[in-house]
C-alpha cells in the first residue's frame, strides 16, 4: 500500500540538493534512512546514477536501500539512446513521423492514400480489405512500438511515393512542397537502408520488451532473457549478418527504383568540437552505411549492460529462491539485523507446507505463489493476521481444550469413585481422617 507523505519543491535539481531533501524529509517526519529497504526513480542521472545519483548515495549510507528500475521503462531508454545516437537516424525518425502526420491528418489526404492501397492490392489479385496496411502513428514516448509504425511505412512504400508524387503535382500550396520533400527523401537510398536496420534491431528489443513485461515474469527469469537477448545482439554485431542486410536493402532498391547510394559530403567539426583534423573519408558506400549500423547497435548493446544492475537484479532473484525454500546465505547476511533467521527460515517453511496442503506444486514460479498467498492469506487468516499467527493460536486454542477435557474427565472419575466407595465404613472413615 502506497501512502503520501510529503512533497518537497527542491530549488535545484541536481543529486547533492536531492540528497539533502531526503535527509531533511526524514527528520520531519521521523523516519530513519536506516530503516529504508528499497528506492525507486525514474531514469533522470541525477537520481539514478550509479556513481553519483541519488539512490547511490542512500545506499552509501544504507546499504540494504536496493534501487529498482522498471525493466520495461529502462529498455525503452535504451531504445530512445539509440534512435538519437546519430544525427542520421535522428533527422530520419522526425520525417517519418511528420510523413504519416502529413498523409493521416487530413481525411482527404487519407482517402486518397487508401485509394492507391485499393488499386495497388487489386493489382495483385489480392482481397483489398483483408490486405490494408494502415499507417500507425509514432508514440511519443513509447520507444520500443515505434517498431510498428515503421514496418507500416516499409509495408507501404511503393504506395507512398505515387501518393507523394501525386500530391506534390496537385497541391500547389505548402502541402505540395512538402509532399515533393518527402518524396525526394523517399527516393534516397538511406531512407530504404535506415528503414531496414531500424525494423531489423528494433524487433529484437520489442521481443525482450514484451518478455519483460509478462505479468508472471520473476527476476531470476527477466536477468535470464536479458543475458540472452544482449549475447544475440552481440552475435548479429558482424560484417557477415551486415553483408546480409546490404544485399537485402540493395534488393528493395533496385524493385522500388530508387536512388543509388551516394556519399554524403564529411563536414568538418567546428574547432571547439574537434582539434581541427580532417573527417575520415569512406572508401565506399558499404563500409559508410556499416558505421551507421554497427553504431546503432553498440548503442542498444552499451545502453542494456549500463542501464540493467546485474548485481541488484541477481540479488533479488535471490531473494525470489530464498523464499521458494532456497538456502541463501547471502541474503540472510544482507537481513541478518532485521530478522531472527532460525524463526523467518521457520516461517518461509511452514508456509511452504501449507502451499503444499492446497496441492500447490510449482514452488519455482514467483507469480504463482504470489497468488496461491492471497488466496491461502483469505482462507486462512481473519482481520489481515499472518497465517502463522492464526496457526500458533489454532494450536494453542487445541492446547488448551484438550487440558480442559483431562481435567474434566479427572473430576467425573473421582465423582465416580465417591459414589462407588460411598457404602464402605472403613473408606467413610478413611476419608474424615484424611
């Protein structure tokens, strides 16, 4: 359960103000920074760096304060760095995106491209209603879907440049100039080369996207399929899978007519940005365009390994099996202050046993026996007391009746005893004396 506490206006933003907030907020509300178990931010530097962010610098003082990310957010800030790590890939994002504005914003316009769908589909022999790629939308920052809204474009591309030719010819106002700048764009062959890499990377990381957010997803499982899908990602970073995709775009080229692929002029850096030495000079247009891609994809590859701990999510997949019945040694050092160990190692099994008992048997899925708690939780126990304390009552309860029902079972056999000596002289007179 969530509960307010205080809203702070820091006049600064950056980690030592930060730092002091959350000190200060401490001692007016009496809590203890100590006592703090787990910090959770959104991805600015100033809070979650690991050198000097806020959430290292509460773990500089309490350790046991563990920062977590979410998964799904972190790798959409992996793929928002790589769509901005070159001007190329910049400039391009923004055209296409202004392109389905451009053909999506006007019904009529959209109409009209939907026109040319119909005819082209019918063409091929092919049921038009069934086979109407429509043009998606960029999420402004949904990162990762941007993979969709892509593959509508490349899906589309013969379609778009008669659409934007016919338009640049009719439209004599701004729309026709803009229409005609879209078509020369679309006839360039890094448009057709950018459009291929993107789709091609971004897939991979719309994969791990949606694993990450499986809602039965554990942390032992999400490090598992990170460590997979960046050992891939490294495996496709070759001249080999590169060579592939350049006959794949060079193909494409040659069907859609477009341009050759050209040279673009190396500008020199301004002297503030560089020394003042000459830009390389490619040799070709195949080992330029590899520049662009293998950028692309050290970019995604640097972004998982620095923006996942590996440490913190290791440390709480162990904590996942220590409450799955694993021995963990690690976490019981880590927790040592806050717990009686020999009582909580206690605990965990009997709730174990008790899982057990609801023919519960996958104890290796975290979701799942979340689940199974809440359930086991409503069964079991009454006015939110834990099912050990309920348990421990339920036993002492029995205790205490089965002593009652000894005591009782004493008084009738010596009732019954009284009545049967009851017609006995001496035992009469044994008895007063007594």
């Amino acid at each position: 359960m969530d509960k307010f506490v205080k809203r702070i206006d820091s006049p600064k933003d950056d980690d030592a103000q930060a730092q002091s907030d959350v000190r200060a907020s401490s001692s007016t509300t009496g809590s203890d920074i100590h006592n703090c178990r787990g910090q959770c931010y959104d991805g600015a530097s100033n809070v979650s760096g690991h050198i000097n962010g806020l959430q290292q610098k509460i773990r500089n003082v309490e350790p046991r304060a563990i920062y977590v990310h979410c998964l799904a957010h972190n790798l959409n800030l992996v793929a928002q760095d790589a769509m901005r790590v070159t001007p190329q890939v910049r400039d391009f994002l923004v055209t296409m995106r202004e392109l389905i504005i451009l053909v999506t914003k006007s019904p009529k316009r959209l109409a009209w491209f939907e026109r040319l769908q119909r005819d082209a589909v019918i063409t091929e022999n092919e049921h038009p209603k069934e086979n109407l790629k429509k043009l998606k939308p960029f999420r402004p920052t949904r990162w990762c879907v941007r993979i969709k809204s892509l593959k509508t474009i490349i899906e589309n591309y013969e379609v778009l440049l008669q659409f934007l030719q016919e338009l640049s010819l009719d439209s004599k106002n701004e729309i026709g100039a803009s229409a005609s700048g879209h078509l020369k764009k679309f006839y360039e062959f890094e448009s057709c080369f950018l459009l291929r890499t993107l789709i091609m990377i971004l897939e991979k990381i719309e994969i791990l996207n949606a694993a990450l957010q499986n809602s039965k997803l554990n942390f032992h499982d999400a490090q598992a399929n990170i460590d997979v899908m960046l050992s891939h990602l490294k495996n496709i970073r070759n001249d080999s899978e590169y060579d592939q995709l350049w006959r794949e775009v060079e193909a494409d080229a040659r069907k859609l007519n477009l341009d050759e692929a050209k040279l673009t002029r190396q500008r020199k850096a301004p002297r503030k940005y560089d020394s003042g030495s000459e830009p390389h000079q490619f040799d070709n247009t195949q080992i330029y365009y590899r520049k662009i891609h293998f950028e692309i994809l050290d970019s995604v590859i640097i972004g998982i390994e620095r923006r996942f701990n590996k440490e913190i999510n290791n440390h709480l997949a162990e904590m996942e099996s220590f409450a799955l019945g694993g021995e963990n040694q690690k976490v019981v050092e880590m927790y040592k202050a806050d717990f009686i160990i020999d009582r909580l190692v206690l605990h965990r099994n009997m709730f174990l046993d008790v899982m057990k008992e609801n023919n519960f048997e996958n104890e290796h899925n975290y979701a799942d026996v979340e689940e199974q708690l809440e359930d086991i939780s409503s069964s079991y126990c009454e006015n939110d007391d834990s099912i050990i304390i309920e348990n421990s009552e339920k036993e002492n309860q029995e205790s205490i009746t089965v002593e009652e029902n000894k005591k009782e079972e004493n008084k009738q056999k010596k009732r019954n005893e009284e009545k049967k000596d009851n017609g006995n002289p001496e035992i009469r007179k044994f008895s007063k004396c007594l």
